[in-house]
C-alpha cells in the first residue's frame, strides 16, 4: 500500500516539471512516457470537478499514444525536446478519431476524419495528446462561460473566472493537470487567460502556424500558439509547431523559427515603448502598478525604456468586433445540420430545419456576434461600418509601423483588470468586450504578443505582463521575457496547489 502511495506522490511531483524538463528526463530514462501520461492523467481525475478545464480526455489513447512515443525514443526516431511530454489541445483544432466541439452544443458529435497542422507538428516531435480543452463557445468570450460544457474555473480562486476564450487550456496549465497545452487567439484568447492564469503565452505573428484544422472564428485574425509554464517551454512549443503549409493559403515562409536561441540573459541596449494610452483610465492600479515594476526591472538590466502615444486605442474595438463578427458571420454559416454536427428532432421542410438548428445549436453568444456581423455585411451599411473597420485596422497597423521604427518592443497590461468573478462578465457583455482592449490591436495588425505573470493581486489573482513585438520579431519577445523571468523565481509550482496550501494557511 505504501509503495502504492509513493508511486501516485512520485507522479504527482512530475507535474511541477516544465515541458522541457520533463522532456530531459524521459530522454534520460529517468521517468518512462506511460508514468508521464499517468501523472497528468490522474492529476485531471484529481481536479477537474473544480476547474472544468478539459470537454474530452481521452485517457485510453493518450496510454496507447505514450507506449508507442516510447518505442520511437527508445529506437532513436524521436529526439525532439517535447518527445513523450503530455499535451492538451484547445477543442477548435480538429483531431481524428477524437471529439471535436468547439465547446458548442451545434458540435457536440463532430468526431473529425483529419488532424489539424499544428498538432500534426506536435504528433511528429513525439507529443502526447491528453484531450481537448474548454473554450468559449467558437472562441467567442473572453471568460470561458460560454461554453456549452459549463464553465471553467480559475485554478487560483475557483469563484473567478480563468479567462478566454483558451481558458481551459491556460486552467489546465495552471491547474497542473498538463505541462502544456495550445491555445488560439483572435483577440487575446491567448493573452488574457494567461494572465489570468499566471501562465505563459504567446500569440505568434500572423501566418507562423498554419491553421489548416482550425475551426475558424475571425479568419484575419486567428492564429495558433502555445500555453505553458514558462518562456522556455514557449519558445520550444513554437519552434516545433511554426511551419510553411500549402494547405493554409495565409501560412508563410520562415526561415528564423529556431526561437529557443533567442533565450538569452540580457536585455542591454533594447528599446522599450510603454504606451501612455494603455496606463490611462480604466487600467486596475494593481495591475498598472505590477507592470510597471516589471518594466524598471528591465531597465535595471539595460533596458532603454520610454513612454510614447501609441494613439488610435480608442477604435480598436469597434474595429476588431466588426471585422470579426463579419467573418464569424460568413465562416459560421457551414454549421446547418445538413453534413455534420447537431441537427433538431423535429422540423417543416428544409428552411425551418436551418432555422430551429441554429436556433437551437448555438448558444447566445455567438448568435449576437453572428447577427452583428451579418447587420455590417447587409447592403446600405457594409461602406459605413466594415469598410470603415478595414481603414481603421490599416491605420493601427501604420500607428505600429511608426512605433517599432523607434522601439524593439511594446511593453503594456495584457488586461486591463485581474480575474473577474463568475457571472460578472455575462451580464454584460459590453464590459466583457472592453477587457480586450489592449489584446485585440495586436491581432488586427498582425504582430506577436507574449503574456507573462510579473506578479499578483490583493487578493491574490495573477497579474500578467504584455511584450509586443513587430512582424517576425519573436526572438526579441522571447530575449526580454526570459531575462524578466531570470529575475524572479524559476521553480514551477502549481498554482492549484499554491491555493489549496494558502486555504490551509500555508502559503
């Protein structure tokens, strides 16, 4: 019995391992690719009736997956940093044989023939798929409570939200119930939740991996990246999926995805911008004043940092909600109960089984967004609302344009407030869409924004830090937040088991 209770302790402390560290070890013979799934298998049994992070774990193939990794490592056909390290799949990103849902009731059975690029790129480095990870119903949410699934929770205080619309995959990270996971974002999906979470994540730029597979929400805007513990783990997770795909009409050529050489101590001489319009009103003074500690670190290493306008925040809302309900309209429109997916019971000819499909498919959320986005389509109002938005998206770019000839990077909140509670977003959704207003630029322009945790709330909520860099300009994200990270504690604990110490009162 004893030994018993070893082996499940001895599990259980590999899941304080980050995904490189972990990937050390199984190259080392020191943990086996089985006892890895394990642990993070038993670590999802063990707390997902209080976090609610994954829609699909499938614990029978991720245990077939890990004895065949294993073979291949021990043949020497896997070398990959990531071979046998466990990973969870936000559940927009199709995965063959296994359930796919977009967490949308319209979805619920769409079991998809194909996997999707990116997690194919994983596959091949020797990845273990554990499941499908909550999300906002189509990723349109930023607190995961739109999913028909039931809602995620905040690892860190379970009465908050964990953020969105990758809530599940940045609460199963922070949760310690996988070492890492992906995520999408179109407009801070990614971000958001990982400062809520106080994990690590990356938006890459535009184009950096392919999404072929994606189930897409803002088709200009989407793209995939990683969700981890760290900013190592990042720049590896990306550097494996990061890849040309003919099968993308938007996927580019790179010849400079070798992110983990970027992963340098020093930030001596780099330019740091700190825009004035995203410190203004409506910013949480815990948060301002966490990111703002955060930047005079860098500046004690070497950093030049300065303030600058930015300008042109004030319509990026309205322009990222038209152009992506617009093209939410168009890509949401494959969903009609005729190929695929949910279909009603009972109906009168075709048009009425349309009609009662969606009616019945699609959850509140996104049935507002596909209404918005068709109204700025419609004749008479496409030239005064979604021409305009696609002016304004170029005028952002060019306002970019203008700061990165001055700056290596941006330095800014990545919300403007930590977790909200549960519900508090939901009964208004306006308030909910303003959360994004430092997330959604990046998206409409193109660039890549990593999140980092630099610090925590009066009530003990994560807060996160948002590095901004121009196209193709990672290495430099990746260089600046790995030197924050070298400044502050490196050991990983999860932030579940941080809470559930601080209710015993030892934290």
């Amino acid at each position: 019995m004893k030994d018993q209770q070893e082996r499940i302790g001895d599990l259980m402390s590999l899941m304080q391992l980050t995904a490189v560290e972990l990937g050390k070890k199984i190259k080392a013979g020191e943990v086996s690719v089985v006892e890895a799934t394990e642990a993070a298998l038993n670590a999802i049994e063990a707390k997902e009736d209080k976090v609610n992070s994954f829609v699909t774990v499938d614990r029978e193939g991720a245990l077939k997956q890990a004895k065949e990794v294993q073979k291949k490592i021990d043949a020497g056909e896997l070398t990959s940093p990531l071979a046998g390290v466990p990973v969870a799949i936000k559940d927009n990103m199709c995965t063959e044989g296994l359930l796919t849902t977009c967490s949308s009731k319209i979805l619920g059975n769409f079991v998809p023939t194909f996997t999707s690029e990116a997690v194919l790129n994983l596959q091949k480095a020797g990845a273990v798929i554990l499941g499908k990870t909550n999300m906002d119903e189509f990723a349109m949410g930023s607190t995961t409570e739109t999913s028909a699934f039931g809602e995620t929770k905040n690892p860190w205080n379970t009465e908050h939200v964990p953020g969105g619309s990758s809530g599940g995959s940045c609460a199963a990270v922070a949760a310690g119930e996988c070492f890492y996971a992906l995520g999408s974002d179109t407009g801070g999906s990614i971000r958001q939740p990982s400062s809520f979470c106080g994990v690590t994540g990356i938006k890459p730029t535009y184009g950096t991996v392919s999404r072929y597979g994606l189930i897409a929400y803002g088709s200009s805007l989407d793209q995939i990246g990683p969700v981890a513990k760290d900013v190592t783990d990042c720049a590896t997770i990306l550097e494996t999926i990061a890849s040309h795909d003919l099968k993308d009409s938007t996927s580019v050529e790179r010849k400079d995805t070798d992110f983990t050489s970027a992963l340098v101590d020093d930030v001596k001489g780099m330019k740091i911008g700190i825009p004035k319009d995203y410190f203004g009103e409506g910013l949480d003074p815990e948060v301002k004043e966490a990111v703002l500690n955060a930047a005079k670190k860098l500046e004690e290493k070497g950093a030049i940092v300065e303030e600058f306008e930015l300008s042109l925040v004030e319509y990026a809302i309205p322009a990222y909600y038209v152009i992506a309900c617009a093209e939410a309209s168009s890509n949401l429109e494959r969903f009609d109960g005729v190929k695929y997916g949910y279909r009603t019971k009972e109906y009168e000819g075709l048009h009425n089984m349309y009609k009662k499909t969606r009616s019945e498919g699609f959850g509140p959320e996104v049935k507002r967004r596909i209404m918005l986005g068709s109204f700025v389509l419609s004749s008479g109002y496409y030239d005064a609302y979604y021409l305009k938005a696609l002016r304004t998206k170029a005028l952002i770019k060019k306002a970019f344009d203008s700061a990165f000839a001055k700056y290596d990077m941006i330095l800014a909140p990545a919300a403007p407030t930590t977790a909200p509670k549960l519900g508090a977003s939901l009964s208004d959704p306006i308030k909910m869409y303003l959360g994004d207003i430092y997330t959604i630029s990046v998206n409409l322009a193109g660039l890549p924004g990593i999140s980092i945790p630099v610090g925590r709330d009066a009530k003990g909520l994560p807060v996160g830090m948002q590095l901004i860099g121009d196209c193709f300009q990672e290495k430099k994200l990746f260089q600046a937040a790995y030197t924050y990270e070298c400044l502050t504690e490196k050991k990983w604990v999860s932030m579940y088991d941080k809470t559930e110490a601080a209710g015993k009162g030892e934290a």
